[in-house]
C-alpha cells in the first residue's frame, strides 16, 4: 500500500478518534498503542491522554520508554500502579488468564478515565489481531472499550509503516508481551517468577538481540530468537555467557527453540 492510501486510513482513524470527544489511551508504550496515543493526541489535542500500567508484568525498562514516549510529544501521562497477582484467579494462571486480568485492569483504566474527564478508553488492538487467540478480547468487549485501529482497518505492518511516516520511535520497536505470557497455562505465576522472567530477557537484551522471548518451564528455560540469529547466539562466547547468566538466575537447563520465535507459543497446546 502506498503513502497515499496510509494517510487516507490515518485521516480515517482522527475521524473516529475525534468523534470521541475525549478519550484516554491504554499505553504501554509498544508500537500499536504509541501510535493510537499519537493519533488521538493529533486529533483531540489535550483531551487526550495516557494511562499506563505499572505493575510486575511489564520490564520496567518497557516503562520508562512509555513515560519518554509522553513527555517528547507533550502528553499527559497518568500512571496506575496494578498488581494483576491480587486479581481473583490470575496468579493460578489458567486459559482465561488475559481475560481476568484485563477485565480488572480496564475496570480501574475506566475509572481512572471518568476521574480525569474521559468520556472513553481505547486501545491498542490492530486488524491482524483478529487471527490471534486472545481471551482479552471478550472483556474489552464486555467493558465497552474502543478498538480504533481495529475499526480502521490498520494491520500492524500498516501501522509501522505509518510511524515511520510520523518519525515515531516505535516504529520498529519489536513485538512485546506481558511477562506472563513466559508460562505454561496452569503454573502459578508469582512475583519471583515473573522477576526471573524479565531479569533473563534483560540478558538478551543486554547481549543486543531485539527480538525474543523466554518460556519458563519449572526450572528450565526455553529461549526463543528468529532464526536469524542463530548463528550469533551460537557463537561460543555468546552460547557460555546466556548459560553461566541463566544457571546464576536458578534454572537448571537452558535451550534454544529451534522452532524460532513466534507469538503465542503458550497457546499450542
């Protein structure tokens, strides 16, 4: 799709963001929500503004890229401190996991909203999430939150390619996940585990890989790359510092997936 026809799906998501009147944001500071953020600053201004989550299962490096994201384009950004762990069933962590928490957690966004003169919450689906198993998506229904770009049709390479129209610095900003998403379904999730999980992925991180994901299987860990970088990660220095890390974080095997990364690995069986 050329420029033209991005921009004539953009001026469609303003109509529907201006037809709001007021609205705050979900943000977590990935791609689709930075964008929607940028969208709804652009057509409502001041009455539109951030509500970020701050709770266990975000890094908090994810945190501080949400808070710079606000102060560089001059939007309010209103931080909820959550603990998902407190909600009734998430921490047993079975298949509707998603939809308790965010159930829980856009009931308080809703409140937050109406507290700071929101008429509605939106956020960040995209038209390719249609595909994907989401039990979130059955309480975003249910709470009667905006999908905008759902509603415009964006994909998400529509919506990368628009940000770098925009200059965003999301715009190839690989795709995150919360962190428990890292455990088989029927594992209780706790607050070390969750820790564990964000401090071995800040090892990847660190050794310069964008892309990835850890899958915490009791004490051992399932380490997920494109199959791109393989051949890096293989590479003695780099393999022997993952595992001496790994082994000082407790787990006792570390394998790479020679399947590669991909999204919703958790859901395969």
């Amino acid at each position: 799709m050329d420029n033209k026809e991005l921009l004539k799906k953009y001026d469609r998501l303003k109509e529907i963001l201006s037809a709001c009147g007021s609205v705050a944001v979900a943000f977590s500071g990935g791609v689709d929500s930075a964008f929607l953020l940028y969208a709804a600053k652009d057509a409502l201004g001041d009455k539109a503004f951030a509500v970020t989550s701050d709770s266990a299962l975000c890094p908090g490096r994810e945190r501080g890229e949400a808070a710079e994201f606000c102060r560089d384009n001059g939007i309010r950004h209103i931080i909820l401190k959550t603990d998902p762990l407190e909600f009734e069933g998430f921490a047993q962590n079975p298949v509707n996991r998603c939809y308790i928490c965010k159930k829980n957690l856009f009931e308080l966004i809703k409140r937050t909203a109406r507290e700071n003169g929101a008429e509605y919450v939106a956020e960040g689906s995209n038209k390719d999430d249609d595909s994907d198993f989401r039990p979130g998506r059955r309480a975003v229904e249910e709470l009667g939150i905006l999908t905008p770009l759902r509603d415009s049709d964006l994909t998400k390479s529509e919506i990368r390619a628009l940000s770098r129209i925009f200059g965003l610095p999301t715009a190839d900003k690989p795709s995150f996940a919360c962190l428990a998403t890292r455990f088989p379904y029927g594992d209780t999730i706790t607050r070390e585990n969750l820790e564990k999980a964000d401090r071995a992925e800040q090892i990847l991180f660190d050794l310069g890989f964008d892309q990835y994901r850890v899958r915490i299987h009791s004490q051992s860990a399932r380490i997920e790359l494109p199959p791109a970088d393989f051949e890096r990660f293989m590479s003695e220095k780099t393999r022997l510092t993952v595992y001496e890390k790994f082994r000082e974080l407790g787990f006792d095997y570390v394998s790479l997936d020679i399947a590669g990364y991909r999204m919703g690995s958790m859901n395969l069986n």
